[in-house]
C-alpha cells in the first residue's frame, strides 16, 4: 500500500516539474498604477482645485462719464461697485497715464463671502505682523481685475475710491479693511495686512438700507485685485494657542493635496502647510479649543478625494485625516455648503 502510495505523489510530483518546465522563462506580471509619494522640498500649492466653480462676473463700466450709472456695475442687489470718474491708468503707480477719453473698461469680479469660496481661491484668513500669524474673520473679499484693450488697468491712488457694497446675512461692527499683497517688497508669498502702507488707501463703513437698518458693507478702496472686510480673532493675542498638525496617508502628498483648518463658528480659513521632511501639513497660532473641521482635497490620476473631520484642537498631537473618493459634482456641492 505505501508502495502504491510513493508512486502516486511521484507521478504527481512529475506533472507538476513538466509543466514548469513549458512555461516561458521570463513571465510578465501586470500590477496597477503605482502612486507617487515624492513630496516637494519646499511648500506649494498644486493647482488641484483650479477646475473646481470659481463665480466670476464680467462686465464694463465707462471710465470717464458719471452720466446714468455707467462708471458702476450691480450684481442684483447684493453687490454694488462705482468706479469715479478718472480713476483708471494704464500703468500702476503712474497718474499721468490716466484714461481720459470715454471709453470702456472690462471688469472681471470674484466675490469670496463663504468658506468655500475662500478654499476655491486658496484665500488662506491670515494676517501677519512682526513674524506673527493672526486669524481673520471675514466679512468678504472682493478681487475686481480692470482691462483695457487686453492689458490690465489699475487704479489711481490720487482719484476718489472704488465704492464696494456688499449685502451680508449679518454684520459685525469690528470689521476692518484688509488687502492681500506680498509679505515683503520681493517676496513671492501674500498675506492679509490691516496697515495701510504707501499709496494704500480704504476703510469700512456699515451699509445701510433705506430704513437706517445695517444690512452689509461699504468698502472705500483705491486698489483693485484683491481686497475687503475682515477683523481678528484675537487681536490682543491673549488667548493661548498650539499648533496644529495633520497626517494624511503617504499617498497624499504636497504634490496632489491640499489641506485646511476651517473654523465652525468663525467665517475662518486656514491652509496648513506642507512639512516635507514630516511628510504631514501643520499651521502654528490655532487657539486651543478652537471648535475646526479639517478639510483634505486631493486629485490623484484625475480623480478628486475628500478628507472631512470635525474636532476641537487641544494640542500639538497629530489628528489623521483618511480621505475617500468624490465625484467632482459632489465636491462643488461640499464647498457650496461649507
């Protein structure tokens, strides 16, 4: 029986050596699509969300008659803008290259009132000042680039103002204005400032209907690009601050992610920047026991991934954000309710 047995399993043993031996002696196997986990040396922004809805309005304005409101442009009744006759120059900073002749200026206007707006146009709320981050509660950012003939118009610092009024579900009295320009004269990074520098002019006033009832904001600006409303957190810096820090799978990196700190019951964005070396994002100057959700968009191989928690910062220990698969439809819809 054992006899019987060996020669069975030899015979076995036999089948399989032959059939090895058929094969091809270099076999191809076929894995799917490897994701890149290289991290940029330095912090960026990937234009990720670029083709994500941006609300852009164009319109025109004549630059040199005041005659039936054509220097202004209405938004419905919830954005209004004037533009003084005379304000418009071809070259920035120079007044003697004013448009004199009646003609029309092309404006391109944004209007960012919500925290998804805010993250579609990577409009972090920080403001800095000696070194410092402060947060910013907004009332609304408004960017308005001018063209004329194809080429960008700016606005002359010695003319009357740009008028801005915004209509706003509610208000605050402690708004102050802010514009978005480089950190240092030759810098490559922006941020919000509320000091009024060179030739830099604006300042809030509440807007009022016809019944005296506040119903949003008055914006006086002799800039264009980007600017608007806004007042800080923590003015005082009194209260006690962490740094916050998040790890997000190895996948998701500074390449393809982009990562914010959005505030729930502050009209508050913050993006968190990229560490390379840490392979995580993290921002310094978040109050402790800010009430925030972490927000994680990424666009991998063409498809978009949604990080979402909510939690309350205590510390410096790192919280992990696990993203999931989203529709581009879906996404929109995400920061349109945010």
């Amino acid at each position: 029986m054992k006899g019987i047995l060996f020669t069975v399993l030899l015979g076995f043993c036999m089948m399989l050596f032959m059939q090895g031996c058929t094969k091809s002696p270099i076999e191809t196997v076929v894995l799917g699509p490897v994701d890149d986990t290289t991290w940029a040396a330095v912090d960026t922004i990937p234009k990720i969300i670029d083709s994500l809805d941006k609300p852009l309005v164009v319109d025109s304005f004549n630059c040199a008659s005041d005659h039936d409101n054509a220097n202004g442009i209405s938004l419905g009744d919830s954005i209004m803008i004037n533009f003084p006759v005379g304000g418009c120059m071809t070259n920035a900073n120079d007044p003697s290259t004013t448009i004199r002749k009646s003609t029309k200026i092309k404006a391109e206007i944004r209007i960012l009132a919500t925290k998804g707006d805010l993250i579609r146009f990577h409009a972090s709320t920080v403001s800095i000042s000696n070194n410092n981050n402060y947060l910013l509660a907004i009332g609304a950012f408004i960017n308005i680039k001018l063209k004329y003939n194809g080429k960008e118009v700016f606005w002359n610092p010695f003319s009357p103002p740009i008028q801005v009024r915004v209509k706003a579900a509610s208000t605050n009295q402690m708004m102050n204005y802010v514009s978005f320009q480089p950190i240092t004269s030759n810098s490559k990074d922006s941020a919000w400032f509320t000091n009024i520098g060179f030739n830099i002019y604006g300042y809030v006033l509440p807007y009022r209907d016809t019944q005296r009832k506040t119903v949003g904001y008055q914006i006086s600006t002799n800039r264009t690009r980007m600017f608007g409303c806004a007042y800080y957190l923590d003015k005082n810096n009194s209260l006690p601050k962490t740094r916050l820090n998040v790890f997000l799978p190895l996948r998701y990196t500074n390449e393809n992610t982009l990562v914010y700190a959005v505030f729930d019951n502050y009209k508050t964005v913050v993006r968190l920047k990229a560490n390379s070396l840490g392979k995580s994002y993290g921002i310094a100057d978040i109050p402790v026991n800010a009430k925030v959700t972490i927000v994680s968009i990424s666009k991998i191989r063409g498809t978009y991934y949604l990080g979402d928690s909510s939690l309350t910062v205590k510390d410096s220990k790192p919280f992990t954000i696990i993203p999931n698969k989203i529709d581009k439809q879906s996404l929109n819809d995400f920061l349109r309710d945010l």
